[in-house]
C-alpha cells in the first residue's frame, strides 16, 4: 500500500487489492484501487469510502453497482461530507454550495437525502477517477480545481454540478488516461 499524507486529516492509500486495507483506517483514509479493472469496482470502492465499510471491499466483486444504488438511495452518513471535503481540499461552504444544501441544514442533519447523496457520490467518484488516472493526491487536487481549457474555462469541481458536466469531466479523464488528451 502506497500513502500520501497531505494537510487534512484524511489520508489517500493506493492498494492492489482491498486485503492491504488496515481494519481500521477507513475513517482516517481514502482507498484507490491501483488497478481498478472494471468501472463497477471504482464505483463500489467510492461507496465503501464514503460510508467507511471495509466489508464492501471485500465482497467487492460480489458487490454490484445495486448495492450503491440502494445506499444511496437510503442516504448517504452527513460525516461523509467532512471525509469529502477533507480528501479534495474544498471547504465546507463551497460543499454545501455544491450539494444544494444550505450549511445551517447541513449541520442538523444525519443523513444526506437521495439527491444530495447522489450529488456527494458524483463528485466522490470523479475525485476517485481523478487519483486513479492521475495517481497523486495533490496532483489530482491541483488538476480538479483548475480550470480547463476542455470545460469551457471552467474547473471539473465545478463541472460536477451537474451529471451532464460529471460524464465530460470522466471523459475528459478517459482521455488524459489513454494518452488522447494532454
């Protein structure tokens, strides 16, 4: 398992396989699949980050994009907003901006709604693609929050808004992935 600390409290690891995971540092780190093989599997090990559930990357080629569907759905834990905020580098009012959550509401709740937490899963999931492609956490912080030439002048945080602009900012990624895209 490879770590790179940072100046938040959440740490990124890359890991081959989710067996490197120490059992309890969900909450302190955020796990990236160093070959993450299928889409599905990114998309799971995102969800497993969020709600800190080691199990799910076990079962991880059990696990079906169903269950993020469902959790979601459910809502995702208010806790995992700091976890995001901590791994991009954004504050907590930019946050609350991008979900369409005032932070006052955002303070009294528990659980995020279905359309908030699909709003967190977006941007959690373009991140997680970012570190992937990218494979160093500042790099992919520095490349999320600037803007890009490709996006109309803007950055892919902000293009994350809307799932439209979360599909041009992962192709965009795909892009840069298999040398298309510089």
């Amino acid at each position: 398992m490879t770590t790179h600390a940072a100046d938040s409290s959440v740490r990124v690891g890359f890991v081959k396989d989710w067996s490197e995971i120490p059992q309890r540092s969900l909450r302190a780190c955020w796990f990236a699949l160093e070959d993450p093989e299928r889409p599905p599997r990114s998309l799971v090990s995102t969800y497993a980050n969020l709600v800190g559930e080691r199990r799910l990357f076990r079962s991880m080629d059990r696990a079906s994009l169903r269950t993020v569907v469902e959790g979601l759905d459910r809502g995702l834990p208010t806790h995992s907003i700091r976890k995001v905020t901590d791994l991009i580098g954004v504050n907590r009012q930019s946050m609350s901006r991008l979900l369409d959550i005032s932070p006052r509401t955002l303070a009294r709740r528990r659980t995020l709604r279905a359309a908030e937490s699909e709003r967190l899963f977006r941007v959690s999931a373009l991140f997680h693609k970012t570190l992937e492609v990218l494979g160093d956490r500042d790099e992919a912080r520095r490349w999320f929050a600037a803007p890009k030439r490709a996006l109309g002048g803007r950055s892919p945080l902000e293009f994350c808004e809307s799932e439209v602009g979360a599909r041009e900012v992962e192709d965009l990624l795909g892009r840069i992935e298999h040398g298309v895209y510089a």
